[in-house]
C-alpha cells in the first residue's frame, strides 16, 4: 500500500469516527434533558413512562458504544504507561502497532463473533422490552454491541495505518 493511499484510507476512517462523535455528543445532551424530565415529571407531577426511561438508558449505551473509537482515535482511552510515556516515538509506534494486532483487534473480531448469533436472534423476533410499556427496539440496543466492534476495528486499522506511515517518515529522515 503506497504512502498516499494509506493515509487516505486512515483520514477517512478518522473523519468517520469524527463525525459519529459530533453525533453521539448531541445524544448525551438529549440524555440529560430526558433525564431531567424524568426527574421532573416523576417528583413533581407524580408521571413517569417506563418508554421514556428506557430510551435514556439505549442513549447511555450509544454514547458509550460508539463514542468509543472517537476516544482511541484522539488517544484518550486508559493506558498503563509506567515505560511508554518515556519510550521514543519509534518504540510507542511499536507498541500501539502490536497492541492493535495483538490486543484490540483480536478482541473486537471475538466480540463480533461471539456476538453475531445473539444479535441475530434478536432481530429474528424484534424482540422487545419486557416491561410493560417499554421500548420495542431492544434489537436495535442490541445492535450497538455489533456496531461496537466494526468501529472500534476499524478505528484500529486507521491506528495501524497511522503507526506505520509514522515508522515510514521516521525512516525517511
């Protein structure tokens, strides 16, 4: 794969994940004004929709779900780094390189895997909230869990091809 289009299949996979985080940010203010609703309508007015909890609930796990290849992306998920913050630019290179195809992508192939039929099986029959009133989209939360593990995998590959395109002006100077 040449420089150029490595570094076009790596910027288009940020600017994705850039703007599903532009998306999912407008989901936790709406989270917070559901929540305050909530609060409101039940304390003060003695209401309460079990519809309208749950939809807070399926907001909490989009934000989390697809918000989390935003945060590999700008590198703020946690990291143990008692040697890496004092590694060169070369060896962190290294290290996120064999992290992403030892550790990150190997996960989330597994999750999609074990995932799949669970999911499946879900859409098969529209399955729905067992409570009374509930949302009749828990296929759709389910989901999420899928969409997880392409995002973050794919977040992975933008990762690799930044480390290496990295390694590769490295060595060109």
């Amino acid at each position: 794969m040449s420089f150029n289009t490595a570094s076009f299949w790596q910027s288009h996979i940020d600017n994705f994940h850039c703007r599903l985080c532009q998306l999912v940010s407008w989901f936790t203010l709406l989270m917070v004004l559901l929540t305050f609703l909530i609060v409101v309508l039940r304390y003060g007015f003695n209401l309460g929709w079990i519809a309208m909890q749950e939809s807070v609930m399926y907001l909490h796990a989009m934000v989390f779900l697809l918000g989390c290849a935003h945060t590999l992306r700008v590198n703020e998920h946690v990291r143990v780094d008692i040697f890496y913050r004092r590694f060169s630019p070369v060896k962190k290179a290294w290290v996120d390189i064999f992290g992403c195809l030892l550790l990150l992508m190997p996960v989330n192939f597994f999750i999609l895997w074990m995932s799949w039929d669970y999911v499946i099986a879900s859409w098969q029959l529209f399955e729905s909230s067992p409570q009374a009133g509930g949302l009749p989209l828990v296929f759709v939360l389910k989901t999420l869990i899928l969409l997880f593990a392409v995002s973050m995998n794919l977040q992975g590959i933008a990762e690799l091809l930044r480390h290496f395109l990295a390694l590769k002006h490295k060595a060109a100077n």
